[in-house]
C-alpha cells in the first residue's frame, strides 16, 4: 500500500531458499501474483459498503495494484494511488473498505499448496 504495509515471517521460506534456490523464489512469486488477481476479482462494481472491499468508480485504485520483487526472496504488492491506504483503514470520514488484509488472509491458506507445488 501507498504508506503501510504488512510482513509476513518467512523463516521457513528462508530455509527452504537455502535447500531449493529458485523454487522459493518461484513459490513466492506465484503468491504475489495470485494475490494481485484475487485483489482484482474482490472489487465490487458499484458503491462499496464499510467493511466490503472498494466499489470501482474511476478505476485507479484497480489499475495501480502490481506486484514486484522487492528482494532476494521477497515480492511487494502495492497500490499506486495515495488513497489506497484511507480505503483500507479507513478514515474519521469514512470506514475501511479492506482489500489488501483480505488478500493477505486468502494468500496464507494458499501458500502451502504453493509450496508443495515446487519440485526439488
């Protein structure tokens, strides 16, 4: 996101990096862009309600979500707009409409079948 973000512990994926260069990599990767879909498959397309991820209205806030690798080991998804941070926490204005926590809770489930997708 534009002024936060989350960090996951990657101990075991560490390690793992250390066994299997390049599939951790590959593991991780597929994460970082299958959340960048997920993201982009949860935006409603009409007015969001509080606590519902965003509503689509000019499109900017979808379009500028991407994911790159920031690191050995390490991608980053990020939205390009300044807002994107008001639209998931919220503001005394207006209340969160979350779309990148979602996203994170989804991609945890998801990461020992990536995991075990990689072949040594």
């Amino acid at each position: 996101m534009s002024d936060g973000g989350v960090e996951i512990d990657d101990r075991t994926a560490q390690v793992l990096a250390q066994r299997f260069p390049g599939m951790v990599l590959q593991a991780i990767a597929t994460a970082a862009f299958d959340s960048v879909a997920y993201i982009d498959t949860h935006f409603t397309e009409s007015v969001s309600t509080p606590g519902d991820p965003p509503g689509v209205v000019t499109g900017a806030l979808k379009a500028s979500i991407h994911a790159f690798q920031s690191g050995a080991q390490e991608y980053t998804i990020s939205d390009g707009v300044p807002y994107g941070v008001d639209q998931e926490f919220g503001t005394r204005y207006m209340a969160a409409r979350p779309f990148m926590m979602p996203t994170i809770w989804w991609v945890q489930g998801q990461m020992a079948d990536y995991f075990r997708a990689m072949r040594p």
